[in-house]
C-alpha cells in the first residue's frame, strides 16, 4: 500500500502564498487613489474660529460653565490672531459643552 507523504501537494500550497498575497497587495494598490499618498495639514483660519463658536452658541451647555469660559478665551485668541491657540480652547469648549457625566450615585 503506497503512503503518501505529507509533503507532497504542500509545496503547491507554498507557491501559492506568495501569489496571493501579490494579488492582494496588487488590488490593494488599485483602489488607493494616487493622490492619498500626500497628506496634507491645514493650519486652522478665522473661519475656524468662526465655526467652532458658531457651534458652541447652539448647544445649551455651551452656555454654563466651564464650556462658556473656555470658549470666551478661544474666541478672545483668535482676535488677538493667535488662532491656532484660539481654535484649540474653542475645540475644548465644544468637547465640554457635548460631554454628558454620568450620574454620580448618592451615598
């Protein structure tokens, strides 16, 4: 009775990998547009400023504090033209302004 050894049809299986994953990386390539390659960052503008507290005056807790602080001083920042520093509080005061804390148990 002929047994087989289990190497044969294994090494079929090891020429395939490589082909695969060839295939994969070749597809892969081929839906990333060639422009994703560049990355771009943009420093922040007036409009920013702009934005952020436009956002922040629609939501009620932008009203109470310490979201309404933090966004009087982005908004004074920005002003003064240190806007990147300006859009950085206004961006923390709409992080604050949208955070819902938990309930805090009563002991």
């Amino acid at each position: 009775m002929p047994r087989s050894s289990p190497r044969r049809g294994g090494g079929a299986r090891l020429c395939a990998m490589p082909l695969y994953h060839f295939c994969l990386l070749f597809a892969f390539l081929a839906a990333v547009p060639a422009g994703a390659a560049e990355l771009r960052v943009l420093s922040p503008g007036p409009e920013d400023c702009e934005d952020l507290a436009q956002r922040l005056s629609l939501l009620p807790r932008g009203r109470q504090e310490p979201a309404r602080s933090l966004g009087e001083e982005g908004i004074q920042l920005c002003q003064e033209g240190q806007v990147r520093q300006g859009v950085a509080k206004l961006r923390r005061a709409l992080r604050t302004a949208q955070h819902h804390p938990r309930a805090v148990p009563a002991n």
